[in-house]
C-alpha cells in the first residue's frame, strides 16, 4: 500500500492585484506615459547621420598624412629608389649618349653593336619602368592612406601586394579617366586661349574647368583599391559619390590640377636637365676639363633622386584626399584584406627583376661609354 497523496496546496500568485476597471484618473495615464517612453525611443530608428563637411574631410586627409607618415617615408624611399636606378640610370644615360650624337663627338655610323644594342634596352626597359611607376605611386599611397584610415596600416610589402593585385584596373582606369578629364578641358583651355589670350585668367579658368570635367572621377582610384570592385562600377559609384558631394569632389578635383601641372613643370625641368646634360660636352659648364665626367655623373644621380622625390610628392597631394573622401563617404576599405592575405609578397619577381636590370646594365654601359667620350 502506499501512502495517501497529500492534495498540493495552490499556488499563490505573487501578480499585483488588476486595476478596478473603469476609467483612469490623470495621475495613471501621466505614469503610463512615463513607463512607456523609454520603450517608444528604443523601437525608434536612429536618425542618420549628417554627412561630413568639406573642411572636416580636408581635416582628415592632414591628419592621415601625419599618422601614416612612418609608411609613406618608407614608401617614398622604396619609390625613390627604384625611381634613380630604374628610370633613371636608363633614361638619363640615353639622353646624355644621345646628346653626344647630336653634337657628333660620337657619330652613328661608328656605333658598335653591343652599344646600339644598350640604346635599344635602356630605352625600352627605362619608359616602360616610368609608366608602370607612374600608375603604381597612387596605387600604393591610396592603399597606405586607406589602410590608415581604417585603422590597420598596411606595410610596404603589403601596399605592394595590393597595387599589384589591382595594377591592370588601375592602368584601365588612368586611361579612361584620362579620356573623360583630358579631351574636355584640353578643348576648353583652347577656347580660353582663343578668347582671352595667354593671361592669368586664362590660366586661371582652365583650372577651374579642368577640376570641373575631373570631379565626377576622383574615387574612380579608390574605389578600385580600397573597394575593391572592377573599373567599370568604381566609375559609377565615383559619379554617384561625386553627385551626392559635389563640392567636395570639385575641392579633389582642383588639388589634382594643380597636383598634375607642378608635375608637368617638374617634369619639364628635369627634361632640360637631362637635355642640357646630354649637350655637356665641356662647353656647357664652366668647370675644369678633367672634372667633367664627374661633374655630369653627380648631376645625374642627383637629378635622378630629386625628380622621383619630386613625382612622389605631388602624387602624395593629389591622391590622399581621395582616399580621404571615399572613406569618409563609405566607411569601406575591405578590399585592403586581400593585402595582408599570404606570405610577405617580394619586392621584385624574377621575371621584373631580369628585366630591370637588364636596364640598369644597359644604362651603365651608356654611361661608361659617354663619360669616355667627355674632355678629361
């Protein structure tokens, strides 16, 4: 037999006692209230929020500049350095042979093989090495400003990885952003000189259509590097950017004008050098015989140097507030990650290794060869 079940004792309710029905007197609803206003202000959405200004985007690009300053003076001397080897050595070489041709201390005919042989590669190696520098420089400073910005810098060897991965796109997007900026305000600034003349206004008029006709492209670069899409969507979503911010995209814009003809002029200037050191031939400076060679061998390495410094700053100038902008519009640089995905990437392949040296010793035979030729 079992025990009997002792009948379990209800529970009690610990709920407060319901409200007398009827209606509420005014102190209830006010508590109501009171109870359910916090609830109302989470369930409401949160107000979006204000675009940033042109000034505070200004403000950030400066600011990313001085954060990124320990990669952008290790960036700069790997630029600067490939830059005087590579474009340099070649290029100089052959403009300084050249000019003795012109001035027929060496005569064509008299060419050795081996020597028009060095002409050809110096030549080939020296240009092709300048325009991959010249698309690679914004590649690199926009992935080491993004990543910056965003807060996970980039090491040289990772920038390289990246502005190699997108090199293709960005050469695509130079050439066609070349087209939509460069055919306008090419027709534009002759009009300007038609009508007004070669005057400051002019000049002054031609910067300003020159940055309007670039505007609508100026996170064309970004888009590719730190979005990571093709060149096609990073022109659409740079022309819609662009529209959403007009101002700021003008104020890019006008910095990459201004950035683009202290280029030109720079570039100008060390033509004249290398021009001027092609024609020394013992007349062109005031030095003794003897001291010529090394004269035109300093003024080449040291004119070498300066040019590249020279490029690498003003593509600074001109690309970091448009990696500012971008990011300070889209909040969005995943396309960095494929950066620091690997092994630590090489400075040079092999294949790119051989063929810049190949350069470089074509360059030295130049070289040798012209500095023999000089008084001394």
């Amino acid at each position: 037999m079992t025990d009997p079940v002792e009948p379990a004792e209800a529970p009690q309710s610990t709920a407060e006692p319901a409200p007398p029905e009827g209606p509420a007197g005014p102190g209830e609803l006010a508590t109501a209230s009171a109870e359910l206003a916090p609830a109302a202000e989470s369930a409401a959405p949160p107000a979006p929020a204000s675009p940033p200004s042109v000034a505070a985007i200004v403000r950030s690009a400066l600011d990313a500049l001085v954060a990124a300053g320990s990669e952008l003076r290790v960036l700069s001397s790997a630029v600067v350095l490939f830059g005087a080897a590579v474009v340099g050595v070649p290029i100089g070489s052959l403009f300084l042979y050249v000019g003795l041709l012109d001035r027929g201390t060496v005569t064509v005919e008299e060419l050795p093989a081996e020597i028009a042989l060095a002409i050809l590669v110096a030549g080939v190696v020296g240009v092709v090495a300048l325009l991959i520098l010249l698309v690679q420089i914004p590649l690199l400073i926009i992935a080491a400003v993004g990543g910056r910005l965003a807060g996970l810098p980039l090491t040289l060897r990772q920038s390289l990885r990246r502005a190699r991965q997108v090199f293709l796109r960005g050469v695509g997007a130079t050439f066609l952003v070349g087209l939509a900026t460069g055919i306008p305000a090419v027709l534009a600034q002759e009009l300007l000189m038609a009508v007004l003349g070669p005057t400051q206004l002019a000049l002054g008029l031609t910067l300003l259509a020159g940055g309007a006709f670039g505007a609508p492209w100026v996170y064309v670069l970004p888009g590719i590097v730190l979005g990571g899409v093709d060149t096609g969507e990073a022109m659409r979503r740079s022309w819609r950017l662009a529209r959403f911010r007009w101002r700021l995209a003008l104020t890019i814009a006008l910095l990459a004008v201004v950035g683009q003809f202290i280029v030109l002029a720079a570039a100008e200037a060390m033509l004249g050098i290398l021009v001027t050191l092609g024609g020394f031939a013992g007349q062109g400076l005031d030095v003794p015989p003897s001291a010529g060679p090394v004269v035109v061998l300093v003024i080449l390495v040291v004119g070498g140097i300066v040019g590249a410094s020279i490029v690498f700053g003003i593509q600074l100038v001109q690309f970091a507030p448009q990696a500012s902008g971008f990011y300070a519009l889209t909040h969005y640089a995943a396309g960095l990650d494929a950066a620091r995905e690997g092994s630590p990437e090489p400075l040079f392949h092999r294949a790119a290794l051989l063929f810049y040296g190949a350069g470089v010793v074509a360059g030295l035979i130049l070289l040798a060869n012209a500095l023999g030729q000089l008084p001394g």
